[in-house]
C-alpha cells in the first residue's frame, strides 16, 4: 500500500512538467491505439485466410485477406513508427525540462547543502535519477496506455472468437499482476541501494581525481582503490539482487504463461474434435492469447518499474525539497531573469556604503555561532581590511556581505537598504566577490574573463586584462586569448590564473568589492605580482579585504580584527605595519 502511495505521490509531483507536451501525449497515445487495432485486425485476417484459403485450397480468397492483411500490418508500422518516434522526443524533452529545474534549483542552495552531500552524488541524482523519473511519467503512462488498449482489443477479439475459451484464459491473467505484486518489493529496494551505490561511486571517482596530485605525491593509489571497491561492492551486490529479483518474476511469468497457452490448446483441441471450433479459429485465438499475455505482463513489469523508479524520485526529491537560504523580497516575481544591467533602486547610490549592524550568525546544526554582535562600516571609496585567525568567521562575512546568508540576527545594508530588501540579482551586481579559491572554467582565457559580464567586448576584456597586469604572458601564448584553459589547468601558473580572476573582477562596475584571501597559495613572488593589479582593482571602490597577510595593510585604510566571532577593536594601518615587522 505505501509502494502505491509513494508512486502516486511521485506521479503528483513530477506530472505538471509534462505541461506543453501533453497535445504531443494525446498523439502518441492515438498511434498506440490504431496500432493496436491493426494487430488485432491482421490476427482476424489470418484467421479468414487460415479457414477460406488454406483450408479449402482457394486461391482467389487467398488474394483478397492477404492485401487486407498487408495494408493493416502497412498502417500499423507507419502509426508504430511516429508513435514510437513522438515518444522518444517527449520523453527527452521532459528529461531536459526536468534537470533543467532540478539544476536550477541546485544553484541557488547554500554554501552548507553542498559540504553536506558529495558532488558526485548530486552528479547522479542529476542523470540517472532523472531518467528514472521519465520511466514513470512519460514511458510509464504510454506504456500503460499502450497495454490496457492492447489488452481489451485482443480480449475483446478473443470473446467475439470463443468467449467460453476466452472466459477460461481471463481466470488464469490475475497470476501475473501477483507474480509482479510479490516481487515489487524486493526490486524497490534493490533498486535504491543501487541509485545510493551509483551516486557514491561517481563521488569516489570525482573526488579521487580533482585529488589526483595527493594520491600520487602520498602514494594512496591503493587506498583509492579501495574506496572504489568498497562502494563498486555495494553496488554490485544490490545490482545482482535487483537483477535476479527480476529474473526470478520474468520466469515464474513465462511459466504461467506456457501453462495458460497449453490449456488454451487443450480445450480448443478438443472443441475441434466435437466440431465446434475450426483450425483458423483456434490458430486465430491461441495467436491472440499470445498477444494477450503479454501486455498483462507489461502491466505488471511496469508496476515493478514504478516502483524502482520511486528511488529516483525520493533522492530528486532532496534536492528540490531543499530551501534556499536567501531569496528575493516577495515583491520580486521569482523565476525571471535578471536584466544584466539592473536599475538602481530608490536610494542606493552608485559609489555605495556598506554596513553591518549587530550582525549574529548562526549556520544550520552548529553549535555556537560564527559571528556574534559585529557591526562595521565601509564607506565609499575606503579598503577596510578584516583579519584573524582561522575560524574567527571570516568566511562567513564574506558570505553575508554578498548574500549567501542572510545573518540570524542583525542586518547587512547597502546604502542604508538591507541586502534582504533588494532583489538578489541586484545585489550580486553591486558587490563583486573575488573569492579565495581561484576559480577557472572549461573555456577559453577571453571566456573566463568575461564570465562576469557575459555582454562585454574583447577590447574591454583586454583592457581588463592589461589592467590585471595579465596580459602580457596572455599574450604571449600560441592561442593568446583564444587558449582553452580548465580546472586544474597545467598551463598556467598560480599566480597567473588570480590575476586571470582580478581582470574577471575588474571587468565587473560595481561600486562594492569584498576580496577573500587574495594573495594565499601564492608564493612571495607571485603576490608580489597580484598587488598592483588589486590596487588599481580597489581604485574608487568600497572594498572589505578579508585576509592573512598583513602585508596588504599599509594599503588599508582602517584594519578589524576578527577573534570567535567578535570584531576586536581597530588598529590603525600604522601600527599593523609596524607588528609585521618587528
């Protein structure tokens, strides 16, 4: 009973993506039904053909059922070949339109939901759980149409043949809906161990190369291997119970199948031999039988695919079911697309004010808060520099400042507006965000400059990056602009991929620069070499530099230290200076 709710409730849930293909449905299903009638119809006519032409030796009627015959077999696989076509267009499309949500819906969860699920897990729900949600909503209602139509065609013709033979074969069909009733639970859960086991094995692998470097310099190759085997293991091992769970209802199936044909068989043999029935009829109703079953077991198939399919839904369902943790003022209409170059709203200047007032933040199952009681102020133009040790909180000013949270208690304002009031869009447009970690795109050098500003020239991705003091190594490589760089990418250095980020920062005009630890992993030389850059990048902006290396401060104008969450007392720039060097 929970098996049905749980299909019906996945049903529910992922049917009105269908909306726009469901004319498309009502075809497919019109092709499924005239199909079905022409099977039925050349079974009749080989009937005719088996009694008038072969039996009485006629040639002249053998002529005429056999271009009946034709014509229907004809129609059925010109309706069968657009039916089956429009079918596997709908059904894609809907695998589009489903990840298409779901990934969405993916970008716009916190920084949280993702250190809580591995990316190859989220990589798995993404693909092989959204083709399994096809299998139910799309292939799963043409197939059940397809056999409910096959099945009262062939019933119908088997009654108007022999309805007492007929009668005797429909006690028999509730075997096989039991059959697939007993099995369904044992492939449901089979079949979610696997989608687990899949996921955990994309992860292992995703994890294991973006680690390459520390399996080779620790010599963990084997350790690796384990890991991989562990969860192949676990995989294989509900793989194989799924596999034989099936396996085990398709032969008890075909079991009572061949016992129903062969008493079908039976009484028609002895129906012939009190002359009540003629060869061509009984050849015409065991073929129907035949045809009957089966569509019934397809009926009963389909219930273990739904049920299988139900897996995917629920880990679907985690992902969709997830809450962002910021979203636009309800004034905002969700879901259209942001202008590139938004508006100012009423009161917000473009050269803006930053500030923070009592700011708490609490993340979601920790025990003690990140920040507590902070309140700052970064006017136009000024660089404030924040620093403290790890895990004073840092990072979680730099995700409230650009709106990955918004604070438990407090507010974050621009210009006096709280960052909650103004739509998200907006918001990323004003602040731009160089973020610690060096982040590089499967594309050319031009495209990951412009990521920022999709609409922007090459003479101002240039100019970007002559100002990033990155174009002339740029320059200098064979394909210049135009070469294919990517995560992990040997091709350039460290410190060559960050000023690569400064020119993608400086492309941004927002009036709000928040730099995250922009000089760490570089060595002296290489920070040396970012410096200028980020000066010119901090030129005329309000910026909050959050960062280690105090050798940024004679550029700040006020430094904040950070300690358990708390906002010490400010020192001036001067006197940092001097605790660096001594």
């Amino acid at each position: 009973m929970r098996g049905t709710r749980d299909i019906a409730d996945a049903f529910r849930r992922f049917w009105p993506l269908t909306r726009g293909d469901r004319g498309r449905l009502f075809v497919i299903v019109g092709c499924v039904i005239v199909a079905a009638l022409a099977e039925t119809a050349s079974i009749l006519l080989f009937s005719e053909i088996t009694d008038h032409a072969l039996d009485a030796g006629s040639l002249s009627a053998f002529w005429a059922s056999a271009l009946a015959w034709l014509g229907a077999a004809l129609v059925g696989a010109a309706v069968g070949y657009a039916g089956n076509s429009l079918a596997v267009w709908t059904a894609e499309r809907f695998v589009m339109r489903l990840r298409a949500k779901a990934f969405a819906h993916l970008q716009e969860l916190p920084p949280h939901f993702f250190r809580k699920h591995r990316r190859g897990d989220l990589v798995s729900r993404l693909t092989g759980d959204v083709e399994a949600i096809e299998q139910m909503v799309v292939s799963g209602v043409v197939g059940t149409v397809s056999a409910v139509f096959s099945v009262l065609f062939y019933g119908a013709a088997a009654l108007w043949l022999r309805w007492d033979l007929a009668l005797a074969t429909f006690v028999l069909a509730p075997l096989f809906l039991l059959a697939a009733r007993r099995f369904a639970g044992r492939i449901g859960r089979a079949a979610r161990e696997e989608r687990a086991a899949e996921g955990a094995i994309t992860s292992v692998v995703e994890e294991s190369l973006g680690n390459i470097e520390l399996t080779q310099a620790y010599n963990r190759h084997r350790a690796e291997q384990r890991r991989l085997d562990t969860e192949a293991r676990a995989w294989m091992r509900a793989s194989v119970r799924g596999a034989r769970a099936t396996e085990m209802y398709e032969q008890v199936v075909q079991v009572v199948e061949t016992v129903c044909v062969l008493a079908v068989i039976g009484l028609g043999a002895w129906e012939i031999s009190q002359q009540r029935l003629t060869l061509g009829q009984l050849l015409a109703f065991a073929a129907f039988i035949g045809y009957l079953y089966p569509p019934v077991r397809d009926l009963g198939q389909l219930g273990l695919t739904l049920t299988a399919a139900t897996a995917g839904a629920r880990r679907l369902a985690e992902i969709l079911d997830a809450r962002p943790s910021v979203s636009d003022p309800v004034s905002t209409p969700r879901g259209s697309a942001p202008d590139p170059a938004p508006q100012t709203p009423a009161g917000l200047d473009v050269r803006a004010r930053v500030a923070l007032h009592n700011v708490t933040h609490h993340y979601p199952g920790a025990a003690r808060p990140a920040l507590s009681d902070v309140s700052l102020t970064a006017e136009p133009g000024e660089l404030v520099l924040v620093t403290g040790p790890s895990g004073a909180g840092k990072s979680t000013l730099t995700q409230l400042l650009v709106r990955f949270y918004d604070p438990t208690s407090g507010t974050v304002r621009l210009d006096g507006v709280p960052l909650s009031e103004l739509p998200l869009a907006d918001v990323r447009e004003r602040i731009t965000l160089l973020p610690q970690r060096t982040h590089v795109l499967h594309g050319t050098i031009r495209e990951n400059i412009a990521a920022g500003r999709p609409d922007a020239s090459d003479a101002d991705v240039e100019r970007a990056a002559r100002d990033a003091d990155a174009h002339a190594f740029i320059a200098a490589l064979p394909d210049g602009y135009a070469t294919r760089i990517a995560p992990g990418t040997a091709a350039l250095s460290g410190g060559q991929l960050q000023r690569i980020a400064i020119a993608r920062a400086m492309l941004r005009p927002s009036p709000v620069l928040v730099l995250d630890e922009p000089t760490t992993g570089l060595d002296a030389e290489s920070a040396h070499r970012v410096v200028a850059p980020l000066r010119r990048l901090m030129r005329d902006r309000t910026t909050i530099l959050i960062t280690h290396d105090l050798t940024l401060a004679p550029y700040a104008d006020r430094v904040l230290f950070l300690e358990d969450g708390r906002l010490r007392a400010a020192e001036s720039t001067r006197r940092t200076a001097g605790m660096r060097t001594r």
